[in-house]
C-alpha cells in the first residue's frame, strides 16, 4: 500500500505557545486512520496543518510523496485534501443543496457533480428531503451529514473528519460511525480525529493517541482500544 499523507516532526503553535509539539503521522491509500485525544490535545491544529489554514513552525507534510508544507490551501484541495471541520461550518442561509454544490466549488463537469450528489443523497436521504430548505434548519446531525457530503463533493483521495461525533446523540453518531465505515470500504482513505476514543478506534485500522501536543501511543485500533491505559485514560473504564 502506498503512503498517502505522511505528517513528520510537525510542529505549530499559536504565539509562543507550542499546540503541535512534534508529531509523526502517517496513513496510507485506503486505510482509517484514527487521532484521539482530551479536549485541548492539539486535534485541530494538527489537522488545519495538513489542510493548509494553520502554519507549520517546523518539520512536514508530505501528500503522495510531495511536499505540501508549504502550499497554499487551495491547492491542496486540488490535490484531493477535503475536510468536514469541526463544528460542522454548513452554511446556514443557503440551501442544503447549494452548501454541497460549493464541496465541488473546483470540479467541472456538471454530470459528474449531478451524479455525486445523488450518491451523497443516497447515503443520507435525509439531505434529500430537506435539499431546498436552508441548512441553518437541520439538526446537528443533519448538518453533520452535510457538512461530510460536503467533504465529499470535493472527490477527495483523503477525507479528514475534525470530531463527527461532536454534541450528537448516541444514536446519531452510531449512525455517523456507520456511515464513516461504508464511506471506507468504498476505498475512501480517511483521517478521523475524535474526542469520542471509543467510536473512534472502533472502526479504525491504525490509531494515535494525542497528549497536549504529542502521540503517546500508536497501534492497530483494536489495539489501542484493548490498551489498559487507553482504557484507564479516554474510555472511563
Ligand atoms: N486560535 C488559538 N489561539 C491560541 N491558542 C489556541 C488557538 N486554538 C487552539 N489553541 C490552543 O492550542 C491547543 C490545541 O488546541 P486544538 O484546538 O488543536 O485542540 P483539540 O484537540 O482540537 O481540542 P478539542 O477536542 O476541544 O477540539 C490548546 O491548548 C488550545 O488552547
Ligand atoms: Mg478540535
């Protein structure tokens, strides 16, 4: 399997005050990658790094073997970087459809972008139903689902997903989960940063877990979900 993003001795910081303190990550084509870890840990930072709004003070991301460290955002969505931030950002005075129209803001081919977004409304008929009113209206989780559909109209070689799970129901962020699996074994490679360790790690192949700006552990999800100090630490068991 060929690596896709490769994350090495990255670090950012905000003024003096170092959030990303020297992280190695990678993930290859067509596997889920998991990053969990407290609220605080540096989730974000580390992944705005790679979608290119967060300035890197040291070390590089690297995306099918091409230094993008340095590149401007846009660009790296030309390269197929797309991701569902946290808090979702839907657009709330436009309609459901146009905030999934603008996921493929650089694509042509109308046809293709038609034919995409049935898929996404296929996935979640909800979005369907609800396609002309503004998404302001939806529900956290609907907007959740936006905001991943969103992502995807982008045809993205790597989905990063900033907490799905965030202030959703359980039965919601089952249904997320589901939904992050199906989108995997669609080929889709996918990094997935999470509070919620257990969800997270539960579908992963591959985990890190992220301390105050550090990976302290990495392993298979399974893994990491078997780890009594993960346990102890992020599952309250
Ligand atoms: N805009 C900012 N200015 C200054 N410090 C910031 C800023 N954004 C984040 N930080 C700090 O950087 C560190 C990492 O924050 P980050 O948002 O990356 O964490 P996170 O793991 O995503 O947390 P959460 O799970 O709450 O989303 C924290 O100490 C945070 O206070
Ligand atoms: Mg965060």
């Amino acid at each position: 399997m060929a690596t896709l993003l490769e994350i090495s001795g990255l670090t950012s910081h905000y003024g003096r005050i170092q959030a990303v303190k020297g992280i190695d990550v990678t993930v290859q084509e067509g596997e889920l990658v998991a990053l969990v870890g407290a609220n605080g840990a540096g989730k974000t930072t580390l992944l705005r790094c790679i979608s290119g709004v967060q300035p890197v003070t040291s070390g590089s991301v690297k995306f099918a073997g091409e230094d993008i460290t340095r590149m401007s955002p846009e660009g790296r969505v030309a390269l197929g970087i797309s991701q569902s931030p946290e808090g979702r950002q839907v657009f709330g005075p436009m309609s459901v459809e146009d905030n999934l129209r603008l996921g493929a803001y650089r694509r042509s081919g109308a046809a293709a972008i038609k034919a995409d977004m049935d898929r996404i409304y296929e996935m979640f008929p909800i979005l369907h139903k609800k396609r002309d009113l503004p998404a302001g209206t939806l529900s956290g989780g609907q907007q959740q689902m936006l905001a991943i559909g969103r992502a995807l109209m982008a045809r993205p070689r790597v989905l990063l997903l900033d907490e799905p799970s965030m202030g959703l129901a359980p039965l919601l962020v089952a249904e997320i989960f589901r939904t992050i699996v199906t989108l995997k074994e669609a080929g889709t490679t996918i990094f997935l940063v999470e509070q919620n360790a257990n969800a997270a790690l539960a579908i992963a192949d591959r985990g890190y877990v992220l301390e105050t700006g550090s990976v302290v552990l990495t392993d298979q999800g399974q893994a990491l979900l078997a780890n009594e100090k993960v346990k102890e630490a992020y599952l309250g068991l």
